[in-house]
C-alpha cells in the first residue's frame, strides 16, 4: 500500500461514510475522557455542530474500520424502515 497517497485514502473512506449519511471525525481529548485522539468516531452528517457529536466509547482505530461502521449503520436503518 506504500504506493498510495494516504490523504487520497482518507478522503476515499470519509466520502463513503458521507454517501452514507455519516462523516468521520477524530477524537480530540476535549469532552470526556472516553474522547480518543487516536480513534475514528462515526457521527450523522446531520450534525452541523461537531461538539454535539458523540465521540464515546472506544471508536475506531482505522478510517476504513470507521466507513465500514457508517454503511452498517446506514444498512441497519433502511432495513428497519422498510420492516412495518
């Protein structure tokens, strides 16, 4: 993977969790000691304020482990909307 740009990489994972509904952030040591600077947290595009983002809990050690998490998320729901 040395090849490969590492920022074309993040951007490629954070535009899958946007399709999806969800952008990436990292932690920041700022609101809690659950918030990881070293972790990906996985918050609702909805969002506009990132302080109100839940960045607890152990969050994502990779980008790529983050995106998948989003369009889990994202199938989770659109499966649950379609059950009556």
């Amino acid at each position: 993977m040395s090849d490969f740009d590492e920022g074309v990489i993040l951007r490629a994972h954070r535009f899958r969790a946007e399709m999806a509904g969800y952008r990436l952030e990292r932690g920041h040591y700022m609101d809690g000691e659950d918030d990881r600077a070293d972790r990906w947290y996985v918050v609702l595009a909805s969002l506009t304020v990132s302080t109100a983002a839940d960045r607890t809990g152990p969050g994502f050690r990779t980008a790529a482990a983050a995106a998948d998490e989003a369009e889990r998320l994202a199938s989770q729901e659109r499966n649950s909307r379609r059950r009556p």
